[in-house]
C-alpha cells in the first residue's frame, strides 16, 4: 500500500457503494417505518416508541460512535483500520436488523425492553459497520476530485436502497404477509439481511486503503480529542449533519402518517390509477387495492429518481464552486418545496407530487457533498495538525447523524401523539381524531423545514472553500511523497 493519490477503478467505486447501499438498506428502513413500526405494528404508544427511540439513540450517539471511532483508528491489520470492521459486522448486522424489526408476543412491557434491547443491538452494530465505512471513503484516494466521484457513486446507491425501502417496501410488507404486516415485514426483513450480508462482503473485497498514516504520526486519544474541538470545520459540519437527519427523519418518518390521515383518498385514487394500471398490467401487482400505501409508495419514488438525476450533476457543480457553495444553495432551493406542503389542501395530490420531485432533485445535489466534506475535514485536520485522524473525525459525524435520527424519529411520535394519534395494536381497525390530520401535514412542511434552513446558515461559516481545497489537495500530496 503507499500514501500516493492515485484513480480509482470502476469496480472499486461499484464495490464501495455496496456498502452503502447495504447499510442503507436498515438505515432508511429505520427513518422511514422504525416509529410506524414501534405504534402500528407492534402497538407501542407513541409516547413510549418516543421515549425508547431517543433515549437508546442518544446513548448510540455519544457512546457508540466516539469508541468506535477510536478504536477502528487504532486498528492495525493486514487488511487495513476500516476494512476488517466491515467483513466481521456483515452478518451480525443482518441478524441484528431482523430481531429490531420482529414482534414476539411479550406482556407491553416485555416489548418495551425488547424494543430498547435489540434497537440498541442494531445501532451498536449499525456504527461498528457503518463508521469504519465512511472512514474508508478518506483513505480510498487523497484525490478531491476522485473521492467526489467515489461519493456519487456511493450515493446513487444509496437512492436505490432508499427507493426500494420508500416505494416498495410497504406494499411487499402487505403482499407478501397477506394483511399480516408483523409477518410481512418479518419476511422482507430476513431477504435484506442475507442480500445486505452479501454486498458489505463484496465491499471488503474490492476495496483498498491507500493514505496510511505514518507510524510518527501516531497520537493518543487525548490529542485526537484536542484537534477535534480546535477544528471549526468539524465543529460546523457536526452541527450540519444532526439538522440535517433531524429533517430527514421528520419527514420520511412522517409521510406514511400523512398519506394514512390527511390526504384524500378518492383523489389520491384517481391521480395515481394510471401509474398502479401500468404496473398491474406489467405483472407487478403488489402495489395492491390499497391506495394509500400505493400513493405512498410512488409519490417516494417520484423523489428519489429525481434525487438521482439531482447526484449526477452534483460532482460538476462541486467541481466548478466548491462542495460548500452547491450544498449552500442546492439545500436551500429543496427546502422550500418542503415548506410548500403547508399550503396544499387534502385533493391537491398533484402539486403534491410535483413538489416532491422537485425537492428531490435539489436535495439530490447536496446529497454525496455531505459526506465528501466530512472527508475533506479529516484532510484539513491532517493539513493543520499534522496528524491524521479520520475514524474518529467520521464517528463524530456519526454521532451527528445518531443524534439527529434519534431527535427526529423521537419528534415524530411525539408530535403525532399530541395531535391524538391512536396507536394500532396488531390489524385492527382504528379511526383517528380529525387533529390528526393537521398534525401530519405539520409534520411534512413546517417541522421538517426548520432544522434545513438552520444547516443553510451554518454552512456560510464553513471556511473549506473551493481555494482552500485545491491548496489542502496540493500541500498534503507533497508531504505524502
């Protein structure tokens, strides 16, 4: 292995977006069903799925992450820090998403304790696999513009596990469970834990590590620590990442609550009868006589291909002004089109949907930037400090995500249980409060908006301008020869 930027192949960059796409495949399950999950499958109330989801995901946050991250820096083997995290959490991970996901038959407070248990088993396992992971895309190549490409890449796959779980997922959960969504999502749990095994397997095999400290620039935790909170950079992008997952779990967690109880549902019907006509037709039925899970299901898809579309323009814009300036402006245009959603009536489905995609492809820009900065201010640590820390600068990001996820999941049910939520035990059929409604449409729009705009300002204090990233790129490329 040397320390010398070089590109990257094709399939290397194919084989690392596995990974991602893997961990993705728990991650957006866990936005987008883990608080439907906890008070419509396995009948929590929401108070309680509130409680376990923020308190198991803070303790995740500030406790799993920064141990991780240290220890994965001080990993030392013949396949590398990064890469032996990923092989040995593969399968655990799998097991450990299927028990979060299963629902024994316990008295309410056995679940309660099962919930916390295996919940906090999956975020363990989640950082020891995903941490090291990200950590990886710092010391693939030490070139800006390569690891901008690894980052599309990695980042288009996580659009397909995202699409999979947003579109498809509910509709297969009741499909395959014949109304039985405890058995349903049993059942698709186990097939995405074998296939997510599978794709980390092939991460670890085709991937390398290339920028390897050198063993001078060995430091103790205590220094690692003291360059973080010496690091504005990493103190800025921290406080981004927790708003940002802050929004993303509001929202994604808060659309099945949206289609379930305020959109109308003859209106919804009518708009989208041609697109399930289609699928129908093409042999692909599972979408069902529910129309809310299908429009669900499609008004998702419609974000996502376009969040798609939106990645395949980021790494030029990135190119051309700095990574800063096109998640400046390319977050701030999609979060408009989600403040939008306050102005729509239940029958208004196709502005719904047009906003929706129009968001997704704005966001869809700022989307693989987020992650190739976290990897820039590991360089401007090495640039500043002379030492190169990149696990634990990557766990703190982490615990930003944890922390936001865990905030915005938690605010979801909380929220919802304001408004008068009922929680559903098992299949049984229950009528909302009309408040209900007015709380999800909250939910999707004036919520979710705020913590965006917040990221929006403090990125305008994140000095790692293009300038600044061309003069790192440079300066650490000759002190690596």
């Amino acid at each position: 292995m040397d320390n010398q930027p070089q590109k990257i192949s094709v399939i290397e960059k194919m084989g690392y977006s596995l990974g991602d796409l893997a961990a993705n495949l728990v991650f957006q399950t866990l936005v987008t069903y883990l608080t439907y999950f906890y008070t419509d499958i396995y009948g929590l109330k929401a108070e309680d799925a509130s409680l376990i989801t923020l308190t198991v995901g803070l303790i995740a946050g500030f406790g799993f992450n920064p141990l991780i991250g240290a220890l994965a820096d001080r990993t030392s083997s013949r396949w590398g820090k990064f890469r032996p995290w990923i092989l040995f959490t593969a399968v655990p991970l799998g097991i450990a998403a299927l028990l979060a996901f299963s629902t024994p038959h316990f008295s309410y407070q056995g679940k309660m304790i099962y919930a916390a248990v295996t919940y906090s088993l999956l975020l363990l396992l989640y950082a020891s696999n995903n941490l090291p992971y990200a950590a990886l895309s710092g010391v693939i190549t030490g070139d800006m513009g390569e690891r901008n490409s690894i980052s599309s890449y990695r980042f288009v796959a996580v659009m397909f596990a995202q699409f999979f779980v947003q579109v498809f997922m509910l509709p297969i959960i009741l499909y395959v469970g014949q109304g039985d969504k405890a058995q349903g999502i049993e059942t698709v749990m186990t097939w995405l834990a074998v296939i997510g095994s599978i794709m980390l397997l092939i991460t670890f095999f085709t991937t390398k590590e290339r920028i390897i400290p050198k063993p001078e620039q060995k430091s103790s935790l205590k220094e690692d620590l003291k360059d973080l909170f010496q690091n504005r950079p990493w103190i800025i992008m921290l406080t981004v990442t927790a708003f940002i997952f802050i929004t993303l779990a509001m929202k994604g967690g808060s659309y099945v609550y949206y289609f379930n109880n305020y959109v109308d549902e003859n209106a919804l019907k009518s708009f989208i009868s041609p697109i399930t006509a289609f699928f129908n037709s093409a042999g692909m039925n599972f979408f069902g006589e529910d129309p809310k899970s299908a429009g669900f299901g499609l008004f998702n898809a419609g974000g996502i291909v376009m969040m798609i579309v939106g990645i395949t323009f980021s790494k030029k814009l990135a190119d051309r002004f700095g990574k800063r300036d096109t998640f400046i402006a390319s977050l701030f245009i999609s979060t408009l089109f989600i403040l939008a959603f306050i102005l729509y009536p239940p029958k208004a489905v196709g502005i719904m949907f047009l906003s929706q995609i129009l968001h997704g492809f704005f966001y869809g820009i700022s989307t693989p930037l987020l992650w190739a900065m976290i990897a820039d201010v590991a360089d401007y640590s090495e640039w500043k400090n002379n030492r190169r820390a990149t696990a634990i600068i990557f766990s703190a990001m982490m615990v930003g995500l944890k922390v936001g996820l865990s905030i915005g999941s938690s605010l979801v049910a909380l929220i919802i249980g304001k408004y008068g939520y009922i929680s559903v035990h098992g299949n049984e059929q229950v009528i909302q409060p009309e408040t209900v409604a007015a709380g999800a449409k909250m939910l999707v729009s004036i919520f979710p908006s705020i913590p965006f705009f917040i990221a929006c300002g403090l990125l305008l204090f994140y000095k790692i301008n293009k300038k600044m990233e061309v003069q790192i790129e440079k300066d650490l490329a000759e002190r690596r020869k």
